[in-house]
C-alpha cells in the first residue's frame, strides 16, 4: 500500500509591499511575514516598523 497524499486547500493570504522607513530596503511579502516584522522589526536594519510601512497588492486573478 502506498503513501496518499491529501491535498489541502489554504485560503489565499493577502500580499504587501513593504518599505522601511529607516533603511528604505523594499519586499514582497504575505501576511505572516507581515506580522513578523511589525513584532520583531526590519530584517535589514532591526528598526521598528509600524502598519504604515506596508501597502496591500492586488494581483490579477490567474483563474
């Protein structure tokens, strides 16, 4: 008998642009990645960063 793998389907996460105000460094990230910087700071710089620094994109739908 062999391994079956069920898929699972995740609901889409929102994508940001996010801009530090301290260094400027630019990404693309989704919603985790969000909080985990609002909680621990740019990746780049350590700074804090507010709510402000990201921006939400809308992407086509590729159905």
């Amino acid at each position: 008998m062999g391994n079956t793998c069920v898929a699972t389907h995740m609901p889409p996460t929102q994508t940001h642009s996010f801009a530090c105000p301290h260094c400027r460094r630019t990404i693309e990230l989704d919603d985790a990645m969000k909080a985990t910087l609002v909680q621990t700071g740019c990746v780049v710089c350590g700074c804090p960063v507010t709510e402000a620094a990201f921006t939400p994109l809308t992407h086509p739908n590729t159905n």
